[in-house]
C-alpha cells in the first residue's frame, strides 16, 4: 500500500500499533495486579504477627494471662473461655485491596492463650492466600515457647522465606 501524500498512517499501520499498545497495557496490568496480590497477603501475614506480640504486651503489661481469637477478619476478643481477652490487642488484617480479600485457613485453638510473662501456650500454623497470586504465606507458632516464624508455603510445609 502506498503512503497518502498527508502524511499520516495506513489503516493496517494504525490497526497493528492499537493492537501493540493493548498487549503492553494487558502485560503491566497483570504484572501489577499480581504485585497488588502479594502486597495484600505480605501485609495480612505482617498483621497475624502483630496481633501475636500485641497478645505477648497485653499480657506483660497486665501481669496476668489474657487469650485471642484468630477470625477469618482478624485477632478478635475470644467468644469464650476462661481468661480474659488480651486488652487492646484485637487487630483486623486489612481490608481486601480491590475488592479481595485474603483467605484465613488455620489449626489455632478457638482460643490461643498468653502466659502472664508473654509466652504463647497454643501453637498451630496459619495459612493465608489471596486470589491473584499462586504464592500461599505461612505462619507458625511452635511450643514449648511460643517462637513465631513468617515464611512461604511449600512441598515440605512452611519453608523460610528466601531473603531472610
């Protein structure tokens, strides 16, 4: 085809550069809903830890033992039981960014409890995931004295993560 004496573009030109221009589009917006699908889990797994040490100060701070409950929203006053809720430390998880939300799977007791002195008595491991992203972040809590561990899915269970 033969370029008009305008100057300006062929239809096929045109047509293949809007096709060019709609798959780098597609390309960067999935590449960033899949970051916004890791940022979204990395900051409710950060959030299941906080709530585990804002567990531990309630309790040094009152000097007496104090339990949490883990919903699928967040730490939570628990519904029953014998100890007290642990003052101030409830926490929510975060909202669902874009409308998703993260999915809390887990093996706590309805109730994990906090020893006068901070240390967690219940142990069990917290599994979240979001829709957007494959990756599956872990938490656990491991007895005798509590010791928490941020870390990835895996083959062979809650692996540390990479970086760290």
């Amino acid at each position: 085809m033969a370029r008009s004496d305008a100057g300006g573009f062929t239809l096929p030109e045109a047509l293949l550069t809007l096709v060019l221009v709609g798959l780098l589009a597609q390309l960067g917006f999935t590449s960033a809903s899949r970051d916004l699908a890791a940022a979204r889990l990395e900051g409710a797994s950060r959030r299941v830890m906080v709530g585990l040490e804002r567990g531990r100060d309630a309790a040094l701070r009152s000097g007496r033992p104090c339990a949490l409950s883990l919903e699928a929203t967040g730490w939570r006053e628990p519904q029953a039981g014998s100890l007290p809720a642990c003052e101030g430390a409830a926490l929510e998880l975060g909202e669902g960014i874009g409308g998703l939300a993260v999915n809390v799977s887990h093996n706590l007791p309805a109730a994990v409890r906090f020893t006068s002195n901070g240390l967690i008595i219940d142990g069990g491991t917290v599994l979240l995931s979001t829709e957007g992203t494959d990756l599956v972040r872990c938490v656990v809590v491991a007895l005798p004295l509590g010791v928490t561990r941020l870390g990835r899915q895996g083959p062979g269970g809650c692996l540390p993560d990479p970086q760290s």
